[in-house]
C-alpha cells in the first residue's frame, strides 16, 4: 500500500515502483508515509539525521498546504 502511494505521490520525479520501495526502507520515509495515508498522528525524527536529512521527506511526502510558502521545524539542544 505504502510503496504504491509513495510511487503515485513521487511519478511526476520519474519514480518507479522499485525506486518507491527502496524509499519505504528509511525510517524517515516510511515515517511520513505513515503519516500521510494516516495510520500514525504524527512522527518524530532527527536526533540521529542531519536536519536537512530529517525534514526533506516530509516536505516530500507530507509537503505543505496550499497557500503556504514558509515552513519551520523545532530544534531542541
């Protein structure tokens, strides 16, 4: 279910179903897929990723609602 959707989510990039299923084996990605067909509330991630690393998939999978040009993510030290 989750490397279909990813593979619809992702084929304007020219993603195949063998590209879509290598991303579902990071936990970042299939965190946020998770997330976005709503079988998990919410997804914490970074503590062992850089940041860049952390967010881009959500920006990916999740990306952002219509209208909204920033975004912002919490950092904690």
């Amino acid at each position: 279910m989750w490397i279909s959707f990813t593979k619809k989510k992702r084929a304007r990039k020219g993603y195949t179903r063998e590209e879509a299923s290598k991303l579902m084996e990071n936990r970042n990605h299939f965190g946020c897929m998770m997330v976005e067909c709503g079988d998990a509330d919410c997804m914490i991630s970074g503590l062992t990723k850089r940041y860049s690393d952390a967010i881009r998939p959500a920006l990916q999978i999740i990306g952002t609602e219509d209208g909204v040009k920033r975004w912002q993510a919490c950092t904690s030290s």
